[in-house]
C-alpha cells in the first residue's frame, strides 16, 4: 500500500512539473514574440541594486528607449543626471557631475545575450536561457532564467511578465558577487519613431573619456 502511494506521489509530482515546465515554455514563446514584435520601445523606469556587501541599495529613475537592432538610450533623472547610450558598437556612460565619459565596446559591457539582449532585437529567450523556475502572481507571472553560457555580468535573471500580452514588466538580475538589481518598466510605448539621432553620443568639449578595451 505504502509502494502504491509513493508511486502515486512521484507520477502526481512529474504530472505537475511537466504542466508548470509547459506553461512556463509557453510564457517563454509569449514574451519572445512580444518583443520579436516590437521595433521599438519606450518607458519611465525605476531602479533598485541591491549591493550585497555592507547591504546597500541604490535607488535611481529615469526614462529609456530601445531600437532594433541594439540601440539604447537610457536617461536618469534622479538622484543624479547620469546618460548611457548604445549606438551598437560601443556604450557610452556620461556623468554631468564628474564631467567624465566612459566608453565600453558592447561584448565587454554587456552581453547581447543577456540582461536585456531578447528586447532589443540581439537574442532569443529560449536559445540563450534555460528556465528555472516558473510563478503565478495573478495577473503577471516570474520566470527564473539562467543563461545557456555562463556570461560574466550576470548569473541568473528573474523577469515579471504580464501573462497576457508578454510585455516584461520588470527585470532583476544577480550577478556572481550576489548583487541584485531590479529594473521596473511604467507607461510603456511600441513600435514607435524613433530617430538614429536619438542613439548618438558626441561627448561635450572639455570632459574626460575613459576607453575600456
């Protein structure tokens, strides 16, 4: 009796992690085509990292804008101007207040098949992620992810997922020190016109430029 009870036990656990291994694979392919969708996008975002050490969080927001294939502008208002732009090549970080430019060639600053790689046209959610982990938090759902290879700016993800349309509504990732950061995506706008222009960096005479090789 006590066989035929733990037998009934591990089909009714293999049944559920095959259901829950199915809608996640099926919230995955939503999200995918959302963005497979979008051309481009904007939207007010907040954002939290989370330092492990000394348990600091950082809080800061702003406005960003996505364009196929790789372009990203993302302005922070508070608590400091701050500026990074990608053109597709390389990143630029700007800081009005040290009056310095950082400069990055992409592959070094961030992978394409990571973090933010699927919603700006450079990567593939189930290609590039092995999933974890699957929530249902009523209305939106969490998909845990890793990446297929191991990518030095970030060990896992969680992304929040509006279950119906796929749209990702926040995005947190820990990188290998155990620091967290947590991106929240408000008032967004697709497939807009955006112009080149917007995704163009000249840095301002007289700053200091710093190149990352």
């Amino acid at each position: 009796m006590v066989s035929v009870l733990v037998l009934c036990w591990c089909v009714l656990i293999t049944s559920l992690s095959s259901a829950f291994a199915g809608k996640a694979e099926e919230i995955a392919r939503r999200v995918q085509a959302y963005y497979e969708a979008t051309e481009s996008f904007s939207a007010d975002f907040e954002q939290e990292v989370h330092w492990k050490r000394g348990n600091e969080v950082r809080l800061s927001r702003g406005k960003v804008w996505f364009k196929k294939p790789g372009l990203m502008r993302w302005e922070y208002d508070w608590p400091e101007p701050l500026l990074v732009v990608c053109d597709g090549r390389e990143i630029f970080v700007y800081s009005q207040i040290d009056r310095q430019v950082m400069v990055f060639p992409t592959g070094k600053a961030l992978s394409p098949k990571v973090t933010l790689g699927f919603m700006s046209g450079k990567g593939d959610l189930l290609r590039d992620f092995v999933i974890k982990g699957f929530e249902d938090l009523k209305g939106t759902v969490a998909l845990d992810i890793v990446p297929r290879t191991p990518a030095p700016q970030v060990e896992k993800l969680r992304l929040i997922v509006d279950s119906e349309s796929g749209a990702i509504k926040e995005i947190w990732f820990w990188d290998y020190l155990g620091n967290l950061t947590k991106i929240r995506f408000q008032h967004l706008q697709r497939n807009l016109s955006l112009a080149r222009e917007l995704f163009v960096f000249q840095p301002p005479r007289g700053v200091e430029i710093i190149r990352e090789r």
